[in-house]
C-alpha cells in the first residue's frame, strides 16, 4: 500500500496529542526512559506517543471492548507489551482519525483520571 504522506511531519503530530493531552484537567506530559512522550493524570500513563523507524506511534489506554472494536479497523492495533492490558495504538494518524482519537484519548484519561477530576470532567461537557 502507498504511503503518501509527506516524510513524517511527526512534530505536528505530537503537537496534535499535546493539545489533546494537556487541555485535560491535572494531564501531565513526561518524558520516559525511551524518549516517548508519556501523558500521565496522577503517575497514571494514559497516553504514550514517539517516533519509530516507521514515523510517528500513538498509544492509548483502553478496555478490552473498546479495543476488540477498534482492532477490526485496519488503522489500530495492539500495543507491544501493554496491549494485553487494553491499550491500542495508531501508526501516523492523518486526517479525520484524529476526530475519532480526540475521543480515545479522552476515554482514556477518564480510564486513568481519579474519581474527582473524571466527576470535574463529566460536569464540565454534559452532553
């Protein structure tokens, strides 16, 4: 399959999950030990994002209904090593799958998020 985005604009991309990430209450971005990008709500990773020889590599924390959902479309898979525990990942997301992630992402820090910041969260965005 042709890959045509440009040569990894992987910058804008951990711009995107950084928005995403950090406009969520009490989020903290931290730099692990292989030089990912780690998003954590109260030393709870929630997101995990970084380059591989593949470009740019985006993983969330998830439930196990969620992911068997998601690993039926051809754009996620199951993260090596944590992937038993529920979480997903996304190999240089483009265009409207980043509607969709906002949301995962979202789903995430509230998987990971104490009971008061998730209460704080779902009072703020009642639908």
């Amino acid at each position: 399959m042709q890959n045509n985005m440009k040569p990894q604009d992987t910058a804008g991309m951990l711009d995107n999950v950084r928005n995403i990430c950090l406009a969520l209450p009490e989020a903290v971005e931290h730099i692990d030990g292989f030089g990912h990008n780690t998003f954590k709500i109260n030393g709870k990773s929630f997101v995990i994002s970084g380059e591989n020889e593949k470009g740019f590599g985006l993983s969330f924390k998830s439930d196990r209904e969620t992911q068997e959902i998601l690993l039926q479309k051809e754009c996620f898979f199951k993260t090596p090593y944590i992937g038993h525990h529920g979480w997903v990942s996304i190999q240089n997301p483009a265009g409207e799958v980043w509607e969709e992630l906002t949301d995962l992402i979202q789903e995430a820090y509230l998987r990971a998020a104490p009971k008061r910041l998730v209460k704080q969260w779902l009072d703020l965005h009642k639908k």
